[in-house]
C-alpha cells in the first residue's frame, strides 16, 4: 500500500467515526477529493500550518480557517496523517515528550522534502520513499486503525446501553453485581493484578533484562545513525565529484578528514565511557542515600522505643542494653554509607571534568575539520581546478557544509535519543542495586531494630481487618472500622476523634514498626504487605485524615474494603507494620 491509497482510506475511515459503519459525511468526501488533489508542497505551505493544533483535533477546518483552499485543506490532512504514523510520530519527537512540537514538525518535513531529489518540496513520490526506507507497512497501519475505529463504534453502543440499565430501578443493583463479579472472574481488584506485574517486574533479573534492551536500543540508535552519516557522506563525494574536484584533490581531502576524524571518534568513545562511568557511580549514591535514610529512620525508631522504657529491675536494663547495641550498629552503618557517598561524589566530579576536556578537545578538533574544509576548498590555493570559477568552488564549498551541517545534525539527534536511554538506564541501575542489596539490607535493618511483639503476623491482622471492619460496609468511619480489628486482633483501640490524631501514638506502639522510609511512590503504596497500617495526615477537605490496613493484594479495609489508597488530598502518610 503507498501512502496515496493510505491517506485516502484514513480519510474514508473518518466516515465510520463521524456517522454510522460503512456511510460517510459530506465532509469526508470533501476531504477525500481535496486529497486526491495534492501534488507538491513547499516548505513556506508547511509553515503556514499550525500542526501541533492540526495533530490535536480532527476538525481541519478549525485550524485552518474558512478561508481556506482545497490545496492547503489536502497539504494538511496529508501531513496529520502521516505525522500520525506511530512510527513516524516516535521519528519526529525528538525530544520525547511524547508530543509533536512545531519546529520538531518542520524540521522532520524538511528533511522528507529530499527523498525525491528536490529539496525545493514534499510529494507523494518524498513520502512513498520515506516510509519504504523507514520499513512501515502501513497496511498494518491500517488494519490497526479500523480495528479500533470499530471497537469505538462498539463502545459507543455498549455505553449507551450500559446508560439505560443504570436509569433504571434495577440500575444500581445490576451494577453492583456485575462489578462482584468482575472481581470474581479477574481474581481481585485491577490494583492486586498491577501488584502481581509490579512485583515480578522488580526482581534482579528483570531488571537486567530491561537495561539489556534499553542497551539494544541504544546499539540500533547509533547504528541507524551511522548508516545516515554514511549516506550523506557519499552524497557529499558525489557532489564534490560532480562539481569536478579530481580524483587526487578528493582523496587528498578524505584522507585528512578521516584522521581528524578518527581522533574525534576517539573523544567520542572516551566521552562515553566517562558518562557510563558517572551514572554507575550516580546510582550507588542514590541506592545509599535510601539505605542511609532507612537506616536514620530505624535509629530514630530504636531511639523512641529506648525513651519509652521505664523501671530500672534487670528486665528493663537488658532491653535498655539490647536497644543501645543496635542503635550503635545502625549508626556505624550509616556512618559506613556515608563515607562511601562522599567519597563516590568526589569521584563524580573528577569524572566530570575530565569529561568537560575531552569535550573541548573534541570541539577543537571539530573546529579543525571545518578549517581544513576551508582550506581544502580554497581556489586561491588551486584546490578544484577543474570546477572552474571561485563562485563556483564557493557555491560548492556550501553545498559540502550543508551535507556537513546534516551529518552534524544527525549525530546530536543521536546523542539525544542515546542520552534519553541511558537516563532511564541509570534509574534502572538504582532499581538494580537496590533489588540487589534488598535482601542484605533487610536483614541488616531487622537484626538491629528493637521489636516487642503483639504476637500476629501481618497477614493474620489483615484476616482480622477483612473480616472485621471491613465486613462493616459503612463508609466515613476509617477510624472506627479499623479499631473494632484491632480490639478483636489485640484487645486495644485508638481512641481519638480523627484518624490522623492516632500517628503520635502509633509511632510509639509497642510491637509496631514504623517503615514509611521504605514505601515513598504511588506504586510502593499500591503494593503494600498484608497488616501494615496507613495514617494519613489532615489536609484541606479532609479534616480527618485517614486510617486503613493493607490486605496484601492491592485493597485496604477500614470500615470498609476498597482500593488501596495512594494519595490523599496531597498530604503525608505514616506506615505502620506489625512485629512478630
């Protein structure tokens, strides 16, 4: 399928969105004949549209004005629908933002305009070259988008009945049962099916396996690149070639421009190294910086428990003794972590000097690529005698910088997208390390905080919360709910009138952890173990705050059972665990 046939069936397709399967508006046939029209555009005509509104809307006629022309209504649903190519779209967005900006537009359409041979427009001839040499099918392309254009119409139709069940007196019953069983048949809550994903996700394992295949991104980057760089090279001879530069004056040229660029290659590959270098380093910092701040809250916990000790009989020493020995534990960790950061940071900075020179001393090098350019192409110095003229050794000394100047493009638009991967490579690190010390760390941080214990596991306290306060099924009495489980599970309540007001005494409840430092993302709160308690702090519209148990697949209970919550009017939470 050529992108002619393509854009006309996208545009037949706007008739199944607009009206019912398989008839079509006037104005889709407009649009369809306005298409048919289009033979060449200029770059100034795809100035003249506002694509970045042209990709947000499919009202054409909105952006483009009612004056508009049949040409200038065809340039721009041709440009919507080849900017709206997945693969396309992912090509354009140069900056990953995950939307099309202007100039990323303009920029991306010019360089279509030479697939034909001439700069001066875009064709159907640019665009039918330019998907062929980026290998999209579009008939897949296609397929897709009918495939959804139906399931939209199929939608449409189930909400629209799903509308008139629930307008009638049955409505909210039918509702209720449906979701029941939703549940059933999924085995919980979408939040326990996230839970499971998430945490087969965060095993080393496959995290490795993410880094591998942002590397294979970065490998096929860099070598689309190369295979760019190499095509306007050629470009570049055939032009100096036709131009009449001799065979001697060319190889002359070449071989001076490829040992000053293989010394920039070299730069290029230190610079690399030096930013692979900086990011392992930057992620051990950030893997300790959250061992350091698990391990201040663990002190901090010890710390409160040992106050919280009264008597001076031998019972009350030992414990007064045990907790000292771990809090002087804990303290020389964290002292250890914080050695090791300084020292990681001094490291980071010598590396990004280092890399700062290399920069500059690829700068200089590339500066001196363009001089000898100039040099090379200098009539005054007999360079090009069989070119003729000095306007035309000029005319032709711009023609190899604009090659030059593209192969240069190229190359920063492949740093970018290779820097962009190596960012999210570097968060995968951190999420490597972490994964990678969990186990040691863990064991580390329970052998060295103080537990008395109230003798239940959290799975068992999240039992009693299922079927205590969250058999209750009232809503707006989080407080309550959670007090009538923890009165069955352990014979107390928080008697407070706000949920929020019982954090100070939880935080020193005997036989319960406090481990908010270890859960500080929506996805971590979403994941909670079974029996840890949340306290949510009071925020504006929420005087009370609130108070849940975690269930351990995704859901809470209170006084009733629901989603977990992961935020909370903006304000901060407390995370309390039982100990066994």
């Amino acid at each position: 399928m050529n992108f002619n046939d393509f854009i006309l069936k996208k545009a037949a397709l706007s008739g199944i969105k607009q009206g019912s399967l398989g008839t079509f508006t006037s104005s889709v046939k407009e649009n369809i004949k306005n298409i048919s029209l289009f033979d060449s555009a200029s770059f100034e005509d795809l100035e003249n549209i506002d694509i970045e509104k042209l990709l947000e809307t499919d009202d054409i006629d909105s952006v483009l004005g009612e004056n508009a022309t049949p040409d200038q209504k065809a340039l721009a649903q041709v440009v919507k629908a080849l900017l709206e190519v997945d693969d396309i779209k992912e090509k354009a967005d140069v900056d990953g933002s995950g939307k099309i900006e202007q100039a990323e537009a303009l920029e991306f359409l010019k360089s279509a305009m030479a697939f034909d041979g001439d700069l001066t427009n875009l064709t159907m001839d640019d665009l039918d070259a330019l998907v062929e040499k980026m290998n999209i099918d579009l008939s897949a392309n296609w397929d897709e988008a009918i495939n959804e254009a139906v399931q939209d119409k199929i939608e449409d139709v189930a909400d629209k009945a799903t509308q008139a069940i629930q307008s009638s007196p049955v409505g909210n019953a039918i509702s209720n049962a449906a979701s029941r069983i939703n549940n059933a048949i999924n085995g919980g809550s979408s939040a326990n099916k996230n839970n499971k994903t998430a945490q087969q996700s965060e095993t080393p394992e496959t995290i490795k396996k993410q880094i591998e295949e942002k590397q294979g991104d970065i490998k096929d980057i860099e070598a689309k690149a190369e295979e760019e760089v190499a095509e306007q090279e050629k470009l570049k001879e055939e032009a100096m070639k036709k131009a009449g530069v001799s065979d001697e004056e060319l190889k002359a040229y070449k071989e001076k421009e490829a040992e000053i660029g293989k010394q920039i290659t070299e730069k290029e590959t230190a610079i690399k190294e030096k930013d692979s270098l900086i990011s392992d380093k930057e992620s051990s910092v950030s893997s300790n910086e959250s061992y350091i701040s698990s391990l201040a809250s663990q002190i901090s916990a010890n710390e409160s428990k040992l106050s919280s000790i009264s008597g001076d009989d031998d019972n009350a020493a030992s414990k007064k003794q045990e907790i000292n020995s771990k809090i002087s534990n804990l303290k020389a960790e964290q002292s250890k972590k914080e050695e090791e950061n300084t020292k990681l940071k001094q490291e980071i900075e010598t590396a990004k000097k280092e890399k700062t020179t290399l920069e500059q001393e690829k700068q200089k090098l590339e500066q001196e690529k363009q001089k000898l350019l100039s040099d090379s192409l200098d009539a005054s110095k007999g360079f090009g005698k069989g070119v003729g003229s000095s306007e035309a050794v000029s005319k032709m000394k711009e023609n190899i910088t604009n090659f030059d100047s593209k192969i240069s493009e190229i190359k920063a638009n492949s740093q970018k997208e290779v820097a962009a991967k190596q960012s999210e490579i570097q968060e995968l690190e951190v999420k490597l390390k972490n994964a990678e010390a969990a186990e040691e760390r863990t064991k580390f941080l329970k052998e060295n905080t103080y537990k008395a214990g109230l003798g239940l596991t959290g799975e068992e306290l999240a039992e009693i919360a299922r079927t205590t306060g969250g058999a209750e099924g009232t809503t707006g009495w989080c407080l309550k709910g959670v007090n009538d489980s923890l009165e069955k599970a352990y014979g107390f309540r928080l008697s407070y009138n706000s949920a929020y007001q019982a954090i100070g005494e939880m935080q020193n409840k005997e036989g319960f952890e406090d481990v908010t430092s270890q859960y500080t993302t929506d996805q971590d709160l979403a994941n909670l173990p079974a029996g840890a308690m949340v306290i949510w702090e009071n925020g504006n519209g929420h005087e009370h705050g609130h108070i849940s148990i975690a269930l351990g697949n995704g859901q809470e209970a209170s006084d009733h059972i629901q989603t977990q919550t992961t935020s909370r009017y903006g304000t901060k939470y407390h995370i309390f665990m039982p100990v066994t």
